[in-house]
C-alpha cells in the first residue's frame, strides 16, 4: 500500500523455479511492490505466496531469504564499512553464530567459520575476476564493480531463488551484456531468477518467461517473442511514452 | 598480538605518571596544615550543576568567616586558607573533590555539602578523621548517625515533620488529617509527622496521593470523613493546587497545614487562603551574631541573608570549626572532632564571634557559640536540638513570616 | 601541587567510564543502537549489587551476599531489565529508540525513587560492600580500587576485542550499516539487537553498575540522570565510536581535562570562574576533536584495518571448495552445484569499467 492506494490487486503468477523470469511494467505499475511482497518487505493484506510447497505469506525477510528466496537491491550499497571480502564473507558465514555468546561459547567454531568463510569469499572473487578489490572498502567502489559484488555476495547465501531488482539500471550497454551472461550463468547452475526491470529490450533477450503488470495487475504472460508482439504492451511502452529508458 | 600492548602500555605508563608526579603522601592522615603553613578550611559545594543558585552566597558567607578568623589573629597563631571545590552538584563530582581537598589542599576541617556528598562520603570522613560541618544537608541519614565526626548545623527533614505535630499540638488539636503525595520529599516528613503527632496523644488519618491524578475529590472526601480538626497537606503544587480549591468547594473551614514545597505565589491566591499556614527554617534575626553577619553580608554582596540559601549556616560552620580547633589547641581531626558540641552547645559563656570566643577559651572559660543561623546547640548525634522555624501565613495574597517557633526536641522519637 | 592518592581517584573514575563507553561502543557503535538511556542501565546495576551485597540488617537491608554473587545477580537482573526494555524500545527505528531508551531510563531513575522500601528513594543506599576492602587499610584501598577498575576494564576490552574479530561481531555491523540488506541475508534484526542490548545490559550490572558504586560509596538517584548518559556519549564520540581502544582513550583524555582542572589553584572569589572552565574544556575537546578527528581520536576504519591486517584472509589458491556453512544446508536444502561465476568467459576476460554510470 502507498498512501493507501492499492499498489497490486489481482496478481496470480508461477513463477518458475528454474531459470530466468521477467517482471515488467511501467513505473507505478506494481512491480516493487510485488517484490518486497515477495521477499518479505511488506504483507499482502489478502493473498498467499508460495515457495517450493512452503507458505512464505506474511514471513518476514530473514525468514524468507532463509528459506531460499535472495533478493538484491537496486542501490548496491553493501556494508560500507567493511571490505569487499568481508561482504562476501558475512554472507558465507551465514546467521546461526549471530548470538552474542558465540564468540565465547563457540569460539573455535567461530573461528573457523570465519576463516573458512573469508577462504571462500576470496575465492568467489577470484572466480568472478576481481580478487584484486578484496581488500577494497566498499564505499570506494565503481557502481558497475558495486552492483557485481551485491550479486556474488546474495549468491554467497547459496539461494534457490535469486530476485533481482532493476539490476540494469543505471548501466551502460557493455556491462548490461557482462551482467546478461552473468544471469545467465546463474540460471544455468540450478538458480532460479526472477529479474524486474523496466528495460525492455534487457528483459526481453534475457528471460525465458516474461509477465507485464499495469495497475497492480497483471496484464500480459509469456515468451519474449510474445510479449514483444503484445499490442497492450506496445502501448504501454511506446505509447504511453512514459518510459525513457527503453534501448 | 602488537595492540593488546596498549593497555598494557598505558597501565605502565599511568603508573609512571603517578609515581613522577607523586608529592609529600606522608602528610595524609594527620589532616596537618598544608606546605605553606597555613591551616586550609575545605568547602565542598556545587559551584556548578543544580545546586548552582545556592552557592555564592554561601562562599561569600564562608569568607566572611575566614575574614573574621584571620583578623582575629588566626587559629592557633595561623592564618587560615579557605579552598572552595566544585562537587558539581553530583555524587562523582563530590568524591572527586574531597579526593582534592584531602589529598592536595590537605585541609584541616570540611564545610559546605549538600545531602548526596554528604551520605556518600560519611565513611571516607570517619575514617580520614575529618572534621566536618554541613550548613545545609537536610538528609535523615544524619539525624542519629552523626555526632563524631560529621555535624550538621540546619534543620533535618525530619524536624519538617516534627514542626507539623507541634503546631498542631500547640494549637490544641487531637484529631488531625493528612493528605500525602507519594514521593520521598513529602510522605517522609508526614510518616515523623503522624508518629510524633500520635505521640503526643494525637489521632490521625492519612489519604496518600499520586501526582497528576485527574482529580483528588474521592480522597479530600476520604481524609475529611472523620471530622478532623485540621489538615495537613503535603504535596507538590501540581497536586496541592486543585486539593485545596477542593476544600474549599465543599466548605471545610478547618487550619490547613501545607508542606513547604507548597510556598508558592499561586497556593497565596487559592479563595482560602486565610485558613493556610506552613513553616520555613527561619534565623533569629535579632541576635548579635545575625545582625553583624549580616552587615558584612550586605557589605559583602549586596543582598541579605536568607535562611533559604544557607548563608548564615556557611558562616557559622567556619566558626565552629575554628574555635573547636582553639579548644582543642590541636589540628588533629579527632582532637577538633571532639571539640564541636562543646564550643557550639550550652553550657558555657555564651559568645557571639570568633575573637570573643577565642579570647574566652584563651582565658580557660567553656564557650557557648551562639551563631548568626541559630544558638546552634547541638544533640550528642551532631543534629540542632532545636532548629528555628518561622510560621509563615498568607495575607493578602502572599506569604508572610510570623512567629518563630523552636522545634521541640521531645517530639523526637 | 599533586598528589599520588588524587590522581588514583580521578584515575578509578576514568576507568569506569572505560567500562561505560566500552559498553555503549558495542551496542551504539557497532551495532547502531543509539541508545540515550545507559544511564539507566548503569543504575539498576549499581543498585542490585549494593542491594544483593549490603548486610541484612543496614538501614535499608540487602541480602548479604558475597561480592562476586553480587555482581552475577546484578547482571542477571540487568540483562533481564534490558530485555522488557529492548522488547518494546527495538521495535523502533532511529531517533525513536533514542527517545524511548531515554524515558525508560528516567522512569527506572523514579521507579528507584519512588519504592522506597527496596531502594532508600531519594535518600539512597549509603553502604557499599567493596571487594577486598577489609584486606587492607583504608589509605591503600583507593589503590587497590584502581586495579580492581583497570582489571575490569580489561576484561571488558577482551570481551569486546572477541566480539570485534568474530561472526556476530561482523553482522551486528553489517545490520548497522544495511538493515534492509542484512535482512535480505537472513539476519534476524531483532533477534541480533534485542541480544545485543541484553548482553550489554548483563555486562553493565556485572561490571559497570557494582564498580561505579565502588568508586561512589553510597547510590541516590541523582547519580543516575541523562547527564551521565551524556559524559558516557561524550567520551566514547571524544575516543572514537566503533574503534576499539577509542571508548577507553576517550573516557581517559575526557575525565582527566574534566578532573585535572580541580588542580588549578584560585581564590575562593574565583571558584566560579574556575567551575566555568570544566564544561568549557569539555566543550573546547569536543568541538576540536569533531573539528579535526570527525570519526574521534581513534576511528572504527583504523581498528579493522588493523584487525584485518593481524588476521591476514587466506586467499585459498586451490580449487577446493571450504566447507558451506551456511543455513541453507542445515534445512536440507540440496544446491544444485556451486556457482563457478568464473567460468563465465565474460567475466574472466572483461573487467567491469570502474567508476562508469
């Protein structure tokens, strides 16, 4: 709900574990919201969300990213006060020593998770190609470098499901290629994606499956060779001449 | 491991600090003079914080004090140095600065204090074995633990309890009701209040109160069921204010007794206000030591002295530290400690400055020191046998001093 | 003029606000909860212990119990007090917490005042128990007081060393500096703060609560208003927030400009003049440190930098996969395979331009 309009009223969607889906619309459409609806930043009022056989309705956002469902954000802020590395391994290391006795009671074990965890960040790094910014505060990034080291970290948390939010904003077109075969690499490791975003053309030569909101509703399904034929969807993004950014 | 060295680091250096900078430490324990020769008189008081309003006239008073010692010659041929030390009106602030005093000013005797310092550094006093006077502590903890080393010279809040039951006594009532608010500063009193009073062969109801109840009718109506002959109100204004506009709605006609928190301008205007009395601690202003007090107190700041402010208590401790310190012809804690009651309370000459005092104990007489606060006669606990008070009543709309009424020590439980 | 016993006092004082500061660096520092209510933390410490400690039959009785009894009850009690303070207070976001943490503070203060019975009200506890105070003379104790003080501070140094280089230490900040994101994680926020201000509020009853009533003598309520809360915020912004030495630096350099004044030698016409001075010098070291050390005399960056520097990260050069610790695996979750973003050629042979959009 924003200042008590209806953000979303009618949307019934599958969503396929496995591989990359879309979530498109104008701005205002719904999609944000649908997406912390999702991922546990807010409650549907009426309505169920389902993962995987498992009720995610009304969970909060630790639960729900504990049962699979990662999500990034559209800002890559990270933790800037930590390094590159340390990111990443915050997210390796996972939750179950986050009591304030473990560093006393189970020092050893936090010991190793820790260094374990960092071994295992560093080699995310080295793998996706920038060990070298490790030791890089993470205020000190380039927001191209930034919004890279928000998806390893998420996918440090080992997610079934990875929702990407706007991930090609604010992108140039060379990186929005890089961060296209990065997707796709995800997808094809078992990882299912779903992408909002408000570039078609991004959209369209990425997801295998593409749904189109208007109004809090959804108003169109389908392939992106569908979707890109809709006569709704035509009008909404060229005629409506409200989206800018279409490439 | 480099940085589990700092603290380390810092302990060693501390202590190096601490050894460099160490001075004369023998001279603890004998409370002696301090290097130059002259014998320090300590007034630890709140030069800064809540207790801030109270504190010059009280310094001016102390010097006043020290000013009449030294012109008289000193204390045992010695000038006397009086060191003024910010407690900041907070309990730290207090233990910081009697660290200072005795340990780097090393004085003599301790004045000034309010009630917190006073309780928090009772056992660091006994066990220095310092002499020391507060002018203005009302706390209870000194009404039957002082007497050795620690005095005090002002009323207890005890006695604001004690003076309810007298006047009510004195005015021939025997039955009285109360109405107390439930904060420390008012059901403290009223409890020494009701026991006295009761004592006295007296028969009370008490109605307590919370602060900032939407309306006290039930409990007027309560306190007022058995008929007393008189009330006696102890509130904050908050509460006190519609409980007496409550009386007089339902037209009880008794004395009404309130508690000093509740000497306001606005409790002077309530429509009965000619049925309203309370009492303040109050100084004879006709005695000799008052009257010249207070001349060099105008002289001094410009102001006069109010019982309020503690001003007249300042200066008379000073005094009773420095003939105490005569008679004990001694700068010895225990020497000087032991000689307060004596020069303070009858019997004994009766003598009204330091350089009569003075010449009196030179001549071998016991002294009676009759100060500018009160005749400040002094019960084997250190307390005032018989505090003054002044009865205050309102006319015209404003608060007026009557009669001065000593507390009357046998009320004391 | 100065003295060994004068410095010691001021010395015992300083090191408690260490305990304090340290303290309020975890919870405010590290993990974002601006908490303006330690004060009352502090005073519910102080009191269980003098109440848990002090003989049965003193003016206002306690239990009697032994001193390091004493100091367990009162950070029992303590953490528990923290507990119903955080349920409610950490529902909170920001300057409502520091609202809310602020009036519980002053209605704890007027819970004191007003039982009376258990707590003396306005006329306090006047009997300390202190720690080895019948072994010696009351000339060495102050001595004695100083070490039990920097032990203490040293122990909640290690405390807070452990907790900077370890797991929850690192999410406690990852939720400051990212709420949203750290719950994106899997971090339960509330879980780790409401924790967090309960562990701190065991450490001020075990530690800081019993040794400031050591160093007090006697406990009123007055001791325990925001302005103490303020001298604790001061030191540890003075000292640096979230570095770790930074707490204790600052309640040094800050209690000793405030008590070191004391040795100025005036009149007693300029008493006034000189009490002026204190808040001035506070006020001059705080400006001038915000002025040229915005982060305080010691800053968060340079205590994990160095931190990092001392537990060098093993850059695991083999093509073994660490062992996964994460939670997805205890739920029995099977991954598919790990994410081998490398083998992307992209990634491997494009860099991403830095410092594009």
């Amino acid at each position: 709900m924003f200042g008590g309009l209806k953000a979303l009223r009618d949307v019934d969607l599958r969503i396929s574990g496995t591989g990359i889906t879309a979530l498109i619309g104008p701005n205002g459409a719904g999609k944000t919201t649908l997406f912390n609806v999702i991922s546990g930043f807010g409650t549907p009022y009426i309505g169920t969300i389902r993962f995987a056989g498992q009720d995610l309705t009304g969970l909060p956002a630790h639960r729900v990213a504990r049962a699979g469902v990662v999500r990034t954000f559209q800002t890559p802020s990270g933790f800037p006060s930590m390094t590159v590395a340390e990111n990443v391994a915050v997210a390796v290391a996972g939750s179950h020593l986050d009591k304030p006795w473990t560093p006393f009671l189970r020092w050893r074990e936090d010991r190793r998770v820790r260094a374990e965890a960092h071994a295992a960040a560093w080699q995310q790094l080295e793998a996706a190609g920038i060990a070298n910014l490790g030791d890089t505060s993470l205020s000190d990034l380039s927001p191209g470098d930034a919004k890279l080291v928000e998806i390893l970290r998420q996918l440090a948390l080992e997610p079934r499901m990875l929702l990407l939010d706007e991930p090609a904003a604010a992108m140039t077109v060379n990186q929005i290629e890089v961060l296209s075969g990065i997707i796709r690499d995800i997808a094809a490791n078992g990882v299912g994606v779903l992408v909002i975003d408000h570039n078609l053309s991004f959209v369209l030569e990425l997801a295998e499956t593409v749904h189109v909101l208007e109004f809090g509703a959804v108003m169109a399904s389908g392939t992106p060779e569908q979707i890109s034929k809709d006569p709704n969807v035509e009008r909404i993004y060229l005629g409506g001449g409200e989206e800018s950014d279409v490439a | 491991m480099k940085s589990h060295l700092i603290p380390a680091a810092i302990g060693v250096s501390l202590v190096l600090a601490l050894s460099a900078c160490a001075s004369d430490g023998e001279s603890k324990g004998d409370n002696g003079s301090s290097a130059d020769g002259d014998i320090v008189f300590g007034q630890l008081i709140g030069v800064s914080g809540d207790y801030a309003p109270f504190t010059p006239p009280a310094n001016a008073a102390a010097e006043i004090a020290v000013e009449e010692i030294n012109a008289a010659g000193g204390v045992l041929g010695k000038q006397v140095k009086l060191v003024i030390e910010d407690n900041r009106s907070t309990v730290d602030g207090a233990v910081a600065g009697f660290s200072k005093l005795t340990t780097v000013s090393n004085i003599t005797v301790l004045g000034g204090m309010e009630s917190d310092g006073q309780v928090a550094l009772f056992d660091q006093i006994h066990q220095r074995e310092l002499p020391n006077i507060c002018p203005s502590c009302g706390t209870t903890f000194l009404d039957d633990k002082g007497g050795k080393f620690s005095f005090r010279i002002t009323a207890s809040d005890s006695d604001a309890g004690i003076i309810v039951a007298q006047v009510m006594r004195d005015a021939n009532v025997k039955k009285l009701a109360m109405i107390v608010q439930n904060t420390e500063g008012a059901s403290g009193p009223a409890e020494v209040a009701q026991e006295a009073f009761e004592r006295a062969g007296g028969e009370v109801t008490s109605v307590s109160i919370e602060p900032g109840a939407s309306s006290y009718n039930s409990e007027v109506a309560n306190a007022f069921k058995s008929k007393p002959e008189a009330l006696y109100l102890a509130a904050g204004v908050e509460a006190g204010l519609p409980i007496l506009r409550e009386i007089d709605r339902r037209g009880y006609d008794v004395p009404i007794f309130v508690s000093p928190d509740l000497i306001t301008d606005e409790i002077a205007k309530v429509p009965n206000a000619d049925q309203i009395s309370a009492a303040l601690t109050a100084f004879d202003t006709e005695s000799p030591a008052y009257k010249s007090f207070a001349e060099r107190f105008r002289a001094k700041t410009g102001g006069e002295p109010e019982s309020g402010m503690y001003d007249a208590n300042a200066y008379d401790q000073f005094i009773i530290h420095a003939l105490a310190i005569e008679a004990a012809k001694s700068t010895k804690g225990a020497d000087i400690a032991g000689k307060i009651i004596d020069v303070a309370s009858a019997p004994g000459k009766k003598v009204y400055s330091f350089e009569e005092g003075k010449a009196a104990l030179e001549a071998g007489e016991d002294i009676d020191f009759e100060g500018a606060s009160s005749s400040l006669d002094l019960n084997e606990f250190g307390n005032l046998m018989s505090p003054l008070l002044s009865v205050l009543t309102i006319q015209n709309g404003a608060w007026v001093p009557g009669e001065q009424v000593e507390v009357d020590p046998s009320l004391r439980g | 003029m100065i003295s060994i016993e004068f410095l010691t006092t001021i010395a015992t004082l300083a090191f408690v606000y260490a305990m304090a500061n340290q303290l309020l660096n975890i919870e405010a520092g590290w993990g974002g909860m601006w908490d303006l209510g330690i004060a009352g933390l502090i005073a519910v410490g102080a009191y269980s212990y003098v109440l848990l400690t002090t003989a049965t039959d003193a003016y206002t009785p306690g239990l009697g119990l032994p001193v390091l009894v004493g100091m367990l009850g009162a950070g029992v009690i303590t953490g528990l007090v923290a507990l119903v303070i955080g349920w409610p207070a950490l529902r909170l976001r920001g300057e409502y917490f520091l609202i809310t943490t602020f009036a519980f503070a002053e209605i704890l203060r007027q819970l004191i005042i007003i039982n009376r019975d258990l707590t003396g009200g306005t006329f306090g506890l006047t009997s300390v128990t202190k720690p080895l105070e019948a072994e010696f003379t009351f000339e060495a104790y102050p001595y004695v007081r100083l070490v039990l003080a920097i032990v203490l501070t040293g122990v909640i140094w290690m405390i807070c060393s452990r907790i900077a280089t370890s797991s929850y230490g690192a999410s406690l900040r990852a939720a400051r500096d990212n709420e949203p994101l750290a719950m994106a994680m899997g971090k339960s926020i509330k879980t780790l703060r409401l924790s967090t201000y309960a562990f701190v509020g065991l450490l001020a009853g075990l530690f800081v609560g019993p040794a400031y009533a050591w160093f007090l003598g006697a406990l009123v309520p007055s001791i325990f208003t925001s302005s103490l809360t303020f001298t604790i915020w001061a030191g540890l912004v003075i000292g640096g927030i979230g570095s770790r030495f930074g707490p204790i630096l600052g309640a040094l350099t800050l209690t000793a400009v405030s008590e070191l004044v004391r040795l100025i030698e005036v009149s007693p016409q300029h008493a006034n003049w000189l009490s002026a001075v204190h808040p001035l010098l506070v006020g001059v070291l705080l400006i001038a440190v915000l002025r040229w050390r915005p982060d305080g005399l010691l800053s968060e960056r340079a205590t994990f930098a160095r931190l990092r520097r001392r537990y060098a990260p093993q850059r695991s050069s083999t093509g073994h996969m660490p062992r996964s610790h994460h939670h997805l695996r205890e739920s029995g979750y099977e991954r598919p395979n790990y994410l081998r973003l490398g083998d992307h050629r992209g990634l491997q042979d494009v860099r991403w331009p830095q410092g594009v959009a």
